[in-house]
C-alpha cells in the first residue's frame, strides 16, 4: 500500500514493542525523575535516593527473575 510504504517507523512487532515501551517509560518516570532530583539537593535527600534506587532495583530482578522462571 501506498500509505505503508510512506510511513516511517519500527518495522518489526518487537521494535514497536521495544519503542512503546520507552515512551510508556519516559512518560510514567518523567515527573517522579524531576521531583527525585529536587529531594536530592536537600540534606539527607541523596541517602533517600540511593535507598529508593536499591529498592528499585531488587524489584526489578525480582520480577524479572519470577518472569522467567513461570515462562512456559
């Protein structure tokens, strides 16, 4: 199709995915991102940081970890 050719954008269904998640991504963490830099320039807001950013980060393997282990 005409309109199809013309279009740019990700050509496969995984890089669509890949991309939409970023934007999803950006979008969600953008406000939140801005007010963790604010705290972080106030006394004991980078302990904060670095606590939540731990946190995070366990989450994130936790959940990976279960993903991949209940994938079937």
């Amino acid at each position: 199709m005409e309109h199809e050719r013309n279009t740019p954008g990700p050509s496969g269904p995984a890089t669509r995915r890949i991309v939409a998640w970023i934007l999803i991504l950006a979008l969600v963490l953008g406000l939140p991102l801005s007010y963790l830099i604010g705290m972080a320039q106030m006394p004991g807001g980078a302990e904060i940081l670095i606590a939540l950013l731990v946190v995070g980060l366990l989450v994130g393997g936790v959940t990976v970890w279960l993903h991949r282990r209940t994938r079937d």
